[in-house]
C-alpha cells in the first residue's frame, strides 16, 4: 500500500497561512478511512490540534503577536502519496500519539 501524506496548515490570528505537510511510511497497510475516523475523533471542534501533542513539525511564523496568534493548527487532509516518507515519525508512532491523548 503506498505512503500517506498528512497535509495540514497555522493560520495566524491574521489569516496568514503556512502550509505543511508529513509523509508516513505505512508498511502496516493502514488505510485512510481508518486514519480519517481517527484524526476527526481527536480534533479540537473539527478542525484544530497541537503539534507538539501529535509530534508534527511546528509551522508558526518567527513573528508572534500575543494579541491574536495562537498555537493551535488545522487539519486539512489525509491522501496516499507515492512520495517517499519525510518523518522518521513512523504511521505508528503517530497514530499512538494521537490516540493516547483521549
């Protein structure tokens, strides 16, 4: 089964974005139905998740305004890629990251 890749963005308190995305190795054959339910069952009101609590790089701009940023960022979506992996975050690691936080 090939590669998923997790795309996802910071929208700054300015509507500013910074896209971002990881490719996952999935040699477990997960598949995105799966990783969809999952992803959407952990998100902060649909949509929102911390990087920090499910290992992603951080993709907030150097500029930061107490007054309007925030630290959250946005899920966008989940695709299989023939793209080869640009994590040493495995799929696995990744999904027990996220599934530990309920």
């Amino acid at each position: 089964m090939p590669n998923i890749k997790f795309n996802y963005l910071y929208r700054d308190g300015a509507n500013y974005k910074s896209y971002g995305f990881v490719i996952f190795q999935n040699p477990q054959n997960i598949t995105i139905k799966y990783l969809l339910n999952l992803i959407n069952s952990m998100l902060i009101e649909e949509a929102w998740f911390y990087v920090d609590k499910w290992k992603l790089p951080d993709l907030h701009f150097e500029k930061w305004n107490n007054e309007f940023d925030h630290t959250y960022h946005e899920f966008e979506s989940i695709e299989y890629t023939n793209e080869a992996p640009n994590s040493e975050l495995t799929l696995a690691k990744f999904i027990k990251a996220i599934s530990s936080l309920r």
